[in-house]
C-alpha cells in the first residue's frame, strides 16, 4: 500500500528513503 502511495507521489517526497522505496517498486 505504502509503495503505491510512493510511487503514485514521489514527485513530492525528495527524500532518500522514499527514493529508494519509488525504486523498489518497480524493481
């Protein structure tokens, strides 16, 4: 849930942590 929300919004989070999470995702 918390990777969609990520990946549906990493524009607005500029943050390290949540970079690599957007990346997870799609890894």
């Amino acid at each position: 849930m918390k990777r969609k929300i990520i990946a549906g919004n990493w524009k607005m989070y500029k943050t390290l942590d949540e970079g690599f999470l957007f990346l997870d995702a799609f890894i």
